[in-house]
C-alpha cells in the first residue's frame, strides 16, 4: 500500500499533456496540463463551464481533442471506450446514469459487463461464482446489500448515486473519474460519501473528483487541480489552493452554481 500524504512520493498514474479540447468556437479546455498521482484523491474544480467534465470526456474519448492522455504508461487515444474498464479506468456521469427499471443488483453488474461480455452473461445466466462474490462484496462495500433486489425507480436520489459508485468500483479500478458524487445528496448523508470515497482510494482505486461542494473537496483530497475557462489556474493541497487569490476570484466571480 503506498503512503498517502506523501503525494510527492507517489507514481504518477495519469498525465495529461498540453491537453486541448474545442467545440466550434469555444475553447472548452485549453493546453491542460494535469497528473494524477497513484493512490490519491485528487479533485477537479473550477466554476461552471470551466471544462471539468469535458476532461473526462475526453480520458473516455468521447470528444475529439488534441494532447496526450497517459494512463500507467500507456497513451489512450483512439482507444475504444468499452475497453476503459477492462484496462482499469471507470467513472460516473453528472447527470446520474442508473437504469430506472433495472433492480440494484443489475445496475450495479453493468459494471462488469464492459469488462467481459460472457462473465456477465454468464452472471445472468446464475453460473459463474465469481462475479457473484464480486456482487456481493460490493453490496456490503457501499452498504446496498438490503436493497440489492429492489427497483431503480423506487429508490431515493440519494441511493441512487451510491448504486453507480458502486458500478464504477465493482471491477475495482485503479482509476475512478466521480463527476459530482455530492450533487443532490442531502447533506446529512455527505458523511458517509466522504467515507465511501475514502474508502475506495483505501482500497487502492486513485480517485478524480470533479466536485462543487468545497467543504467536502477540501476535507478528503489529497491534492486539487483548479480549472477557470478551460484553463489551470491552480493546483496543489486543498490548504495551499483555498488561499490562491486566483481561485478566491473565480469563485467570487460566481454568482450561482447549479447542483446538476
Ligand atoms: N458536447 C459539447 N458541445 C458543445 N459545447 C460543449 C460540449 N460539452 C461542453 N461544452 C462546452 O464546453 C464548456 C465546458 O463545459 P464542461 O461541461 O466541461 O464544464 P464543467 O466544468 O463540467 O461545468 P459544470 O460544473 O457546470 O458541470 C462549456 O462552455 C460547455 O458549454
Ligand atoms: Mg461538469
């Protein structure tokens, strides 16, 4: 288990070089340069618009972009994005991504369905123990194993954004993109999330978090990259970002932000 707090001491798991993304006109991140450590918690802030989801829309290849994204060594263009997980990348979506008619069980082995075809046919099908006991240990992980045969639909948001955790780390990654874990949780189960997140990166997943909420970005990461108009404005521990006069100004720039 590598040593977290000592940041500096840890490989680096993902470089993102000179990483640039339009659409049309619009420069939506502009020569990033961003490395995510092994073993951290590192958050992804900035102001809405700032280009944070575009990042891991582009990680995931789902924008055209031009730069290099590394992750262990290994250069993800072109690469198809189903193949993500199976190499040990997974993330969750702002807009919540939960199938309504799917029960939780089955929301959460979608997780293991991009990583092989036949081990979650197999899964349907009852035959294979495996990822039955990876099920069941992720269940327990993020305390769903009560709820595991009730309905999407039925289930408060709140719950909702566990189960896709859930999906996301049933494969256990080593890399996690969370794109809004907080967003719509009331704020008497922020608690437990922190918990959960820690939990994940404890269990050795590197964990990118885009996240609004700055109590819980500055109380659980490790280190905190600050994005404003699709550029880094920032980067370094919650305590040393929080004091930037840069940052303070992005953020008292604005007025609003929607809990998408
Ligand atoms: N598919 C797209 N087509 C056109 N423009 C886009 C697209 N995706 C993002 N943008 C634009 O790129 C910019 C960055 O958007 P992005 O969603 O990455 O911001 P964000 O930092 O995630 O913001 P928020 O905190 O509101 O989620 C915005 O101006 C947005 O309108
Ligand atoms: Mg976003």
């Amino acid at each position: 288990m590598l040593t977290i707090g000592d940041s500096t001491a840890l490989e680096n798991l993902t470089e993102i070089d000179d990483l640039t993304v339009r659409f049309g006109g619009v420069v939506a991140v502009k020569s990033l340069n961003l490395t995510v450590k092994d073993g951290e918690i590192h958050a992804l802030i900035g102001p809405n618009g700032a280009g944070k989801t575009t990042v891991f829309n582009a990680i995931f290849q789902l924008v055209p972009y031009t730069g290099g994204i590394q992750f262990a060594g290994r250069e993800l263009r072109g690469l198809p994005r189903h193949r993500l997980a199976g190499i040990g990348v997974t993330r969750t979506f702002q807009n919540l991504s939960i199938f309504p008619s799917m029960t939780v069980r089955e929301n959460i082995l979608v997780g293991l369905h991009s990583k092989s075809r036949s081990r979650f046919i197999s899964e349907l099908l009852g035959l294979a123990r495996e990822p039955r006991q990876q099920l069941a240990e992720t269940l327990d992980f993020f305390g769903l194993t009560a709820l595991a045969p009730a309905y999407a639909a039925v289930l408060p948001y709140g719950t909702l954004k566990t189960v896709e955790l859930a999906r996301a780390f049933i494969s256990h990654p080593r890399l996690v993109l969370l794109d809004e874990p907080a967003a719509g949780i009331p704020t008497s189960e922020k608690g437990a999330l922190k918990a959960v997140i820690r939990k994940m990166r404890d269990a050795g997943t590197t964990v990118l978090l885009v996240e609004h909420d700055m109590e819980l970005v500055m109380d659980i990461s490790d280190s905190v990259t600050v994005m404003d108009f699709g550029e880094k404005i920032a980067e370094g521990t919650p305590a040393e970002v929080s004091a930037d006069k840069r940052v303070v100004d992005a953020y008292l720039g604005e007025e609003t932000h929607a809990t998408s």
